[in-house]
C-alpha cells in the first residue's frame, strides 16, 4: 500500500502565519470557531473534506480564467501596524 500522507501534507498544508500579517479567511475562521488564537500558530494539514474542497474550487477557478476572469487577486492593507490580507476568489473585469 502506498502512504501519500507526507506529499499530501506538504502539497496542501497552509502558509506559515506571523504576528502582524493577517488573512481574512484567518479571521473569519477565527470568528466562526474553526480556528481560535490559541492554535492561531499551529500549523494542520487540511482535512480529506478540506482538500477535496480545494480541488473543486480550482476546477472552478480553471473555468472562470478562461472566460476571462481575473483569479485570485491580492489586496494588502496597512491598518496601524499590521497587514490585512485578502483575495476574492474571482474577479470580472
């Protein structure tokens, strides 16, 4: 039997987070209760049901490039010493 565990962590584990740089899914997450400060730091690969997610949305996200629309765009706001991060999932132009 072949263990794909460790690619599969490496592949879909989340970014490194640090103090003063802030993604909203972060804070939404932590707004909703699927993430507290507490394990703010700690770093879990996704679930089966997370990464199965993932893979739909890039599917989806294939599509909409190709009817022209802008994929994942990135917005950075300084707000008082720290960095809010945000991306829309797809943008028309």
């Amino acid at each position: 039997m072949m263990d794909l565990t460790q690619e599969f962590n490496e592949r879909y584990n989340s970014y490194p987070r640090v103090i003063g740089r802030y993604y909203v899914s972060d804070l939404w997450a932590i707004q909703n209760g699927y993430l507290t400060p507490r394990t703010f730091f700690s770093r879990r690969p996704p679930t089966i049901a997370q990464a199965s997610g993932i893979w739909k949305h890039r599917m989806v996200q294939e599509l909409l490039q190709m009817r022209g629309f802008e994929i994942e765009p990135k917005c950075e706001y300084a707000h008082g010493g720290i960095m809010l991060v945000g991306k829309a999932d797809a943008l028309a132009e």
